[in-house]
C-alpha cells in the first residue's frame, strides 16, 4: 500500500498538481529588533546555491529534511508561461505573508522558508517549473542529487542517513 501511495505522490506531482504536499514554511512574526538580527543556519547541511540571470538563491537542508531558501536569496521576478499553477499560488501566498518582498527587479526572501521538496524550493526561486536536483549545486558545481548519492559520488559528505 505504502508503495502505491508513493507511486500516486509522484504522478501527481509530474502533473503540477500538489494536493498531497505539506505547507512546512511559514512566514515568521519578527519583532523589528528580530530583522536585523543575523538568522542562525538551521543544518549542518552545506551551501546550495541556484544562480541564473535574475535570480540568486541558497538553500540548505535542515535537520528534519526541509529543504531551507535563505533569508537574502533573490528569486526571478517574472514567471514563464508555463509554470505550475501551484508555484504560482505559492509565490502569490509568499508575497502576501511578507516572505517574498519585491526589490527592484527581483523578488527577496525576506526570513529563511522551508519547502518540502528540492524541486518547489527551485521552481519558486525561478518562476517555472524546475528540477531542483540538478539545479541546485554546491560550490564545486556538484548538484544535490551527487551530494545525496553521497560522499563516495562528490567527495563531500553526503545528507545525514
């Protein structure tokens, strides 16, 4: 049954549909004091970055394995033709809680958002719909899926098991 569930999560979610997806990330209340005060890392996890031509965002996986868009990240201001109506609704819900704030030709994360998938967290930073496995690299240019293969694949040390 558990492996019918999966298989049904994963056709739903190529569709572009997330009905199943878990809303983790919230906007955090902050006092005025609280916004300029420097946000801890949440993992041991290291740096993904995601750059492109109107956007500059990094993410790290935090201890339960939410995949965690840091507070100065820039995503794309303009979204494609094709994005998933859900990562439109995301932005669209990111905005209006203050968690994405428009700057000049970007969008800026304003605090830390936690995604429940490596693919949201790049699809909401680019505007389209994305593959955040390849997308997101650390800084030797390997991707997070070589990071999670683990330590034999990148050098580095892989997710915690």
């Amino acid at each position: 049954m558990d492996e019918f569930v999966d298989q049904t999560k994963t056709l739903v979610g190529a569709l572009g549909w997330d009905v199943f997806r878990e809303m983790r990330g919230r906007a955090p209340q902050l006092t005025p004091t609280e916004e300029s005060m420097p946000q801890p890392e949440p993992s041991e996890s290291p740096k993904f970055f995601f750059r492109g031509e109107g956007y500059s965002a990094e993410m790290v996986v935090g201890p339960s394995g939410d995949f965690i868009v840091q507070a100065g990240s820039k995503a794309r201001l303009r979204t494609t033709s094709t994005i998933p109506r859900g990562t439109t609704t995301l932005r669209s819900t990111l905005v209006e809680k203050g968690v994405l704030r428009e700057d000049g030709k970007f969008l800026l994360f304003t605090s830390n958002y936690s995604f429940s998938s490596v693919s949201a967290a790049a699809a909401a930073v680019i505007g389209a719909s994305a593959n955040g496995r390849i997308l997101w690299k650390l800084p030797n240019g390997s991707s997070y899926a070589d990071w999670e293969a683990g330590p034999s694949e990148v050098g580095a040390t892989g997710p915690p098991k």
